[in-house]
C-alpha cells in the first residue's frame, strides 16, 4: 500500500514539473515574441510611460481579442496595426498569455492634475491634497454605484470591485492600470474614437460622463492594487 502511495506521489511531482515546465516554455516563446512590444509597454508588460497601457496580469482572453481588432482594422490605432498585421494567431495567443501572467506594478502615489487655467491662484500644498482627496472620492463614488440621474452606469457591474475584470466575459482588468491612460480611453469611448466593444457599450457610457467624471474615475481606479 504505501509503495503504491509513493508511486502515485512521485508521479503526480513528475506530472506537476512537466506541466510547469510546459507552461514556462509557452510564456518564455510569449516574451520572444513579445520583444518588440517593451518599447512602449516594458518588458514584463509594466508601462513606465502613462500614455501606455500596462499589460501586465491583464485577461489573456482580451489581450487577444485587442490584438486581432488591431489587425482587422476594427479598432483604430496607427501605432499597433502594423505590429499586429504581422502576428499570426498562435503567435497573438502566446503574447496574450506571457502578459497574463506578469504581475502588474503599483502606481506611486497620484498627483493632482496639472490646473490648465494659466490665471488661476496658485494653490497651497494642503489645497492640492485635499482637491486630489475629494477627486478620488468622487472617482470612488462613480466607480462602486454610478450617477442615476445622468444613467451613468457603476463601473464595478462588469470590471468587479477590486477594478479585478471578468475573465469569462473578456471584460479587462483595469487596477494598477495609469491614470492617464484611462483618461485617454474613457475619452475615445466617449467622442466615438474607440467602438470595439460588445454592443458599443462603452461609449454609451462614456458619453454621459462629464469630463471631471471620466477624470475622477480614473484616478481612483489607478490607485486600486
């Protein structure tokens, strides 16, 4: 009895050490595949850069589904179309994988954005916290229950309350995720810019957000780890 124990043990490890190994040489052809991608995203899919996504423990599932609408033109972007026109899908699969499994960074701590009246008073530092405070709540509000008087719809429904995402559903994790970044995209799904999503969603959301609205949810989202 306890040779027999001992064999099924020693090959469960066998088993287990093989899979992993399997797993490591999937996300390791994922990150070959992915060098060209570092530029703007990092090498390990943590964007130094706002104005880049981080792609790091993003859903694999719609990883892949970016990169094939940046292929078929579906969604509108001039930087990644000819990157992804040259990925075939195995390829798109495995870059889709190795970024899934990286373990996206924290952002430091938000700063308040830059006041674009040039006229106005220049604030105390004790001013500055307590706007960036009251931003962030507000972004919080608008996050976990939404506006019912404008039909702005609570982000948590679909991306979760930890800002987490549906992995079954392709809904994209967005904590961690760069302030300005989400600024942009809520932007282009409001003006139209971007549509790619189930049933233009996004944009009827996005479009009875007002432009503080889009600002306050993105800075609170950024803070979620």
């Amino acid at each position: 009895m306890i040779k027999k124990l001992l064999t099924v043990s020693i090959s469960l490890v066998l088993a287990s050490g093989a899979g992993t190994a399997y797993a490591q040489g999937k996300t390791g052809v994922g990150k070959e595949k992915a060098a060209s991608c570092a530029g703007c995203h990092g090498e390990d899919g943590n964007s130094t850069m706002p104005g880049f996504p981080k792609l790091a423990g993003q859903h694999q599932g719609y990883l892949l589904k970016q990169l094939k609408a940046f292929k078929s033109g579906e969604r509108n972007a001039p930087m990644m179309a000819p990157l992804a026109m040259g990925l075939d899908e195995k390829s798109m699969e495995e870059i889709a994988e190795y970024y899934s499994v990286q373990k996206i960074s924290k952002n430091p701590a938000p700063a308040l954005p830059v006041d674009e009246d040039d006229d106005a008073p220049e604030k105390t530092e004790e001013q500055k916290q307590t706007q960036l405070k009251n931003l962030i709540e507000q972004g919080g509000d608008l996050y976990r229950n939404g506006n019912i008087s404008r039909e702005v719809s609570a982000c948590v429904a679909c991306h979760g309350p930890y800002a987490e995402g549906n992995k079954p559903a392709s809904y994209p994790a967005l904590h961690s995720q760069h302030a300005d970044y989400l600024i942009k995209t809520l932007s282009d799904f409001k003006s139209g810019q971007r549509s790619n999503n189930r049933e233009n969603m996004m944009h009827m959301i996005a479009t009875k957000m007002t432009d503080e609205d889009i600002k306050a949810v993105s800075y609170y989202i950024s803070t979620l780890k």
